[in-house]
C-alpha cells in the first residue's frame, strides 16, 4: 500500500530495520551518510537501493529538512555507487518514488538505480 509522505517518521519501517541491522541485507556500498544495497525484489538486472542514515520518511522530507552535508553527501554516494558498479556507460535510470501517486511502499527515503539492459520508456503508458 503506498504511504502518506507527510507522516511522522516510523522507526518500526523495514529500512529503519535494515540500517539497525535487525534484518539483513546484501550492501553494495555504504558510508557514515548511506547505505545502498540490492533490492529484494529486483526490476532490472541491476536494482540497487540507496537510503540516507538519517530518518527522513520521503524526498520530499529529506529536501525540506536534511542538512547541506546530508543532502551533499546523499547525492555524491549515488553517483559512486553508479560509477563503480560501471553504470555510468551504458547508462542507468534513477527514481525516487513519493507519496499514493508515486506509489511509495517504504516510509523512509530511498532512490532506485536501474541498470544492466535498456530500460524502455520512462513511464508505462496505460
Ligand atoms: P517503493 O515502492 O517504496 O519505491 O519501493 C520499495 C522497494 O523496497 C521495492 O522495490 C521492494 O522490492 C524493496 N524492498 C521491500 N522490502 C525490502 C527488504 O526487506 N529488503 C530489500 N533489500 N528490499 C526491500
């Protein structure tokens, strides 16, 4: 079911489990900013999953409320963690779902990276 982005922060949310360590994960990255790991469910050959360490429910939260440091260095570890997977030729896709209409499951902010075979159009049209 897709969350309100609006809603306080949970700390019960399966992310926030996964940063404590009380479920485990298979990292391909982290630092004292993130944690990316490979998504449990996989859209693409590649579905990589990057969360800031900070408890922030949506994009929307995290750009409202995150500090200049967090933001920088939120931004700057999904791009490394692109370039050393070699993503960045032949190219990847991010997205960051928000909200009902977003179709955000996860109350705690993360971007999807997409890669390993052409992706298609960037939205399915019905
Ligand atoms: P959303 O729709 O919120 O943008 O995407 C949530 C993503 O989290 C989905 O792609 C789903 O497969 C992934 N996910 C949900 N639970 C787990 C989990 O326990 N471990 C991992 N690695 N990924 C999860």
């Amino acid at each position: 079911m897709a969350i309100d982005p609006t809603q306080p922060y949970d700390d019960d949310n399966i992310f926030a489990k996964i940063l404590r360590g009380e479920i485990p994960n298979k990292t391909v990255y982290e630092d004292e900013w993130v944690l990316a790991f490979h998504d449990i469910n996989p859209q693409a050959p590649e579905h990589v999953l990057v969360i800031p360490k900070g408890r922030y429910v949506s994009w929307d939260d995290f750009s409202a409320k995150a500090s200049d440091a967090e933001i920088a260095g939120f931004v700057r570890a999904v791009g490394h963690v692109a370039r050393a997977a070699g993503m960045v030729e032949p190219g990847y896709r991010l997205l960051a779902n928000v909200g009902q209409h977003g179709h955000q499951e996860v109350p705690h902010l993360h971007v999807h990276i997409f890669a390993g075979k052409p992706l298609g159009p960037m939205l399915m049209r019905s």
